[in-house]
C-alpha cells in the first residue's frame, strides 16, 4: 500500500465506519435486519441532521447540502428565509 491519497488509501471510510461503531453499537443487534434499521436511523436521525463534520467547517451535513443547494439557485429562485 502506497501512501495518502494512494487508491488504496482507506483512511476516509474507516473514519467514517468507526463513527457509527462507536456512536450507534452500543447494543447488540439480534439480527441483520435490526442492524440495518438501527444503521439507518443513527444516519438519518442523528449522523447527517445534526452531527457536526470538521470537513464541512463544522455544519451538519443537512445543513451544509441546504447551504450548497442555496448558493447554485439563482437569486431569483431563492427564498426570502
């Protein structure tokens, strides 16, 4: 294995498995089907609406996908929010 940014380099989806293992895992599932849902939850719930990310200058990935989506419409299109 090569170094950063080597194709092989597993540093960003490891980061990212070990925050739910750590967050979410504090139980056991009894089945494949629970730990799906439970997944699932813990990223719709909690994981992208409200946890904060240090590569997205500290914003919930919701509302940073809001913040991107509002800075492509045109003026014209955008809210009065």
């Amino acid at each position: 294995m090569g170094g950063k940014g080597n194709g092989r380099d597993h540093a960003v989806p490891e980061s990212f498995f070990a925050t739910p293992k750590a967050e979410e895992s504090a139980e056991a599932h009894a089945t494949k089907r629970e730990t799906h849902q439970g997944i699932a939850a813990y990223i719709r719930g909690f994981y992208n609406p409200l946890r904060l990310h240090s590569s997205l200058g500290h914003w919930s990935s919701n509302a940073y996908a809001r913040r991107v989506q509002h800075a492509d419409q045109p003026s014209s299109m955008r809210s009065a929010t």
